[in-house]
C-alpha cells in the first residue's frame, strides 16, 4: 500500500465513510507497521480534539442587530423571476438563426469589445469606435461565484460575478428612468479587459476605457457585461457602482471566495 | 423557537410575513456566528459577517432553490462572507487570533483552555479554504456531498483537501505539544 493510499484509507476511517473492507484493510496495515500505527492515532487524536471543541456563544445583543439589520419591507427581497436581458436574448434566439443573426447585427454595432484595445494596445483605447464586434449569450462552463442587488433611489439593478478556470464575467442589468452611468471598479489591478459587451440603454465612449474604472452612461433597462483574466485579478473583486455624477446612487460588491482561486 | 420547518418558514417570509424571518435568525445565528469566528478568528468579524450573511439571505430568499437544504445554502453565503472578511484583515499574524473569554465552567480545566487556543490558533495558520472545510467538517459536521456544494468543490477535491489540512493541523499540533 502506497503511502497515498494509506492516507486516503486512514482519513475514511476517521470520517466514518469505510467500507468493511477498508477497515479490515487498515487493521492490517496498523497491525504491521508500527509507523502507520502512530500516524493513524495521531489523525484520529487531531479529529477527536477538532470534534470535542465547544462552540462559542454569539455575543448579547446580536440577535436584536440582525433583526434590526433586516428591513421590514418585502419589495428588499431579489425577484427570481426577474430574468436578465442576457437571459432574455438568449432564450429569444435560441432556435431562432434569423433573430440571432439580426440581433448580432444590431448589437455589433452598439457593442464594444475592449479585447481589441488589448491587441491593438492602450493607446488606442481612446477611439474605440472601430472595435465594434459580435454579443453572444453567454456561454461555456462558468458558473455564478456571487451576486448581489440593490433596489433604492429609483435604480434597480443586479451585478453577477460568473466564472471559469481562466476567466471572469460580470454583468450587470440596470433600470432606471434617469440617466445614470455604471461604474466598474476592481478591487485588485487589472491590466486588461478583454471584453465589454452593452445592450439596451447602455453606451460605451473610448475615453471611459480605465482599467481602473469603467463606466458605462446607462438610461432604461440596460445591460453591460465585462470580461477579463482571472490571472490578472488573482481572488476576483469588483465594486459595481451606480453613480449620478459625483453621488453614487447605489453600490454592489461582488467577491469570489479564496476556494475558488484554487 | 418555530417548530415549522425551514421552507416553510421561507415559505411564510415570501409570503409577507417577514417576522417569520426571526425564526431561521434564531435557529441559525449560533451556527453562522460560530463558522464566521473559526474562519476570521475575530469575535468582532464574526458579528459583523453574521449579521450581513442574514441580511444576504432575506435580500436573496426568493433566488434559493429548494432542491437544496436551505441550510446549505445559508452556509454556502456565510462561508463566502467569511472568508471575504478575512481576506480584508490579510497578513494578521496568529498573533491576532482571539479566543472567547468565558467564566471557567466545572468541566473546564485551563489545560482545555489552553488546548482549544492553540487548535484555534492552528486552524487559522491553515489556507483560508482549508480552514472553511475543517470547520464545516468538524464544527459543523456537514457532509462530503454538503461541504462540496457549500464551497463550489467537487467531493474528491473536498476529501484530498480535508485530508490534508487534518495531516497539516497535526503538525502543527504536535508542533505545539497538544497532541498528548
């Protein structure tokens, strides 16, 4: 038995997940190595202190913050069958070639895609009226690392964090009746993006390509989407901020947990 | 406390009632309060995680699915806050580490005390993530299949990494002379 296997087998025992096999299999080896003796009474002596560990009492008084925290008006809580425009337009093309086809056309010309000031370089980030591409709904293996909404000041808007192995996405959807403008800020540096997408109400100028900050003058029901390096970013966080010039009118966060940069 | 169960009370809360929200707070504070105080070591931390991940879970009751144990779900948004807090504090030394001063009960001796200290302490010299799977394992005594949807971790990965970080919280301990 192989070191490894040894260690899988000892801590399946210690978990309780042995077949009978396992434990007649570990009995034998304990039995005949004084070593693997002591290393599984040791694991175990690691769980069983683990285990025997008493819980903490939450301190007085945060109860009564928790409830004081949470707002008594229903409307705070996120509407599930509120559908993302991404949602919508994927769900409206698919199956329909000649909508997806007049949408791509549509939108590519509303569309940005910073990826190609990443090629072309920063300096040219000022004119980004030639780089112009396709919105696709989205696709591939991501999966939502957080979200988060905010529903005040005559703004709704929702912010999602999607990712996969080398990637991120974050979209967000906005409504409002004023003109507003989305701000993307993340919280580690990024060196580029490498796509923006927008629909409905959203615009994109070439001298809001920050890396720092993207901003997005947004009005109805609009849509922005951007996508970067993971690599660039290490653990993802970005603050999504709703401004009206100077004020800002709403803030959403959205973080990957650390599990995730594995 | 409500003997109803969670999805009803869930049910009740997105209904209108929102006072039934007091009953998952009071079912479910003591566990938040206590996973947010293992991963950020901080009993200031701890509140304050607690508190948002309730405030998280009333804003988003109506995007839990309940194929899921609501339990689960809650937990996948605590360990997140968590570990988010604990990811602002960066490079706080062991040093830093707090433990609950509590009056010493019957059944505690100091050399408890001081063991549960330096398991505490060598909790939070683990990886952040690691940290979050001994906790849900041993303090809360969730499942493989559990800790996989809670962290987003397939159960493999779950296994190899638990298994792992008990080999490393062995050393440490051994380390410490705690482990008799």
């Amino acid at each position: 038995m192989t070191d490894t296997d040894f260690f899988e087998l000892a801590n399946r025992v210690i978990d309780g997940a042995e077949s009978d096999d396992d434990r007649t299999a570990l009995n034998t080896v304990i039995g005949q190595s004084m070593s693997r003796r002591l290393e599984f009474e040791q694991l175990t002596a690691v769980a069983s202190i683990l285990d025997a560990v008493r819980p903490v009492e939450p301190p007085e008084g945060l109860r009564n913050r928790i409830l004081a925290a949470i707002p008594r008006d229903p409307s705070r809580q996120a509407a599930a069958s509120r559908v993302s425009i991404w949602q919508q337009i994927s769900e409206f093309t698919v199956g329909k070639p000649v909508y997806a086809l007049a949408y791509a056309a549509v939108v590519g010309l509303l569309v940005g895609a910073l990826g190609l000031v990443a090629v072309i370089g920063p300096e040219t980030a000022g004119d980004a009226s030639g780089t112009y591409g396709t919105m696709a709904p989205i696709g591939g293996a991501f999966s939502v690392a957080d979200q988060t909404q905010i529903d005040m000041n005559d703004v709704s808007a929702s912010a999602v964090l999607l990712l996969r192995e080398s990637e991120f996405v974050i979209e967000v959807d906005v409504d409002t009746d004023d003109q507003f403008e989305v701000v993307v800020s993340p919280i580690s540096e990024v060196t580029t993006w490498y796509g923006v997408e927008l629909g409905g109400g959203a615009k994109l100028t070439g001298a809001q390509l920050d890396p720092d900050e993207l901003r997005f003058p947004v009005v109805g029901a609009s849509a922005v989407r951007v996508s970067g390096l993971r690599a660039d970013l290490g653990v993802v966080q970005c603050i999504v901020s709703i401004v009206d010039g100077d004020r800002v009118v709403g803030e959403m966060m959205l973080a990957e947990s650390d599990l995730r940069a594995e | 406390m409500s003997e109803l169960s969670d999805q009803a009370i869930v049910r009740q809360v997105l209904a209108g009632d929102v006072s039934a929200f007091t009953h998952l707070v009071d079912r479910y504070q003591r566990v938040v309060y206590n996973a947010a105080f293992r991963i950020t070591s901080n009993q200031q931390d701890a509140e304050d995680v607690t508190q948002t991940v309730f405030l998280k879970v009333y804003e988003n009751l109506r995007l839990y699915n309940s194929k899921y144990r609501f339990y689960s779900w809650m937990y996948r948004i605590a360990i997140n806050e968590a570990l988010n807090q604990q990811a602002k504090r960066r490079k706080k030394t062991s040093a830093d580490v707090e433990t609950v001063a509590e009056p010493l009960a019957e059944d505690r001796t100091y050399e408890k005390i001081e063991l549960e200290q330096q398991v505490q302490e060598a909790i939070y010299r683990l990886d952040p993530g690691d940290r979050a799977l001994v906790v849900l394992k041993h303090f809360q005594g969730f499942s493989y299949d559990e800790i996989g949807f809670i962290l987003d971790l397939p159960v493999r990965k779950v296994k190899s990494r638990l298994y792992t970080a008990r080999q490393r919280l062995k050393e440490e301990l051994i380390q410490a002379k705690v482990s008799g």
